[in-house]
C-alpha cells in the first residue's frame, strides 16, 4: 500500500488509517510529498523541504 505524508496531521491521520483497515500481510511504502512548485519556495529552499521529509519518514519508522 502506498502512503503519501506531507507532516500536516491530516496525512498522519490517513496513514493511521491505512493501518487499521489494511490486511496485516499488507506491506506499506511511506513517500514524502513535497510541491515542488509550494509558494513559500522563494524563500524556503529545497534543501529544507528535503530534510524536513528526510526526518520526518526517519521519525516515523515503526510508528504509525
């Protein structure tokens, strides 16, 4: 099952739910979505965006 998470509590919230209604042999794979286009690029760069996804799936490993 593929899970999109953006950080928001609404994409953790969904992946919570993929959990619970999935069979227990379902395998997951968790993908960081960032908008490559987001607004706030002129003056956040996408180093950030990328390490922000980087520790976000890196906290999120055995945690759903």
């Amino acid at each position: 099952m593929l899970v999109a998470i953006d950080g928001s509590d609404s994409s953790l919230g969904a992946l919570r739910v993929a959990v619970l209604i999935a069979p227990l042999e379902t395998q997951f794979k968790i993908v960081y979505a960032a908008d490559d286009n987001f607004v706030l690029r002129e003056w956040l760069p996408i180093d950030v965006i990328f390490q922000h996804g980087t520790r976000l799936l890196g906290s999120r490993k055995g945690n759903a």
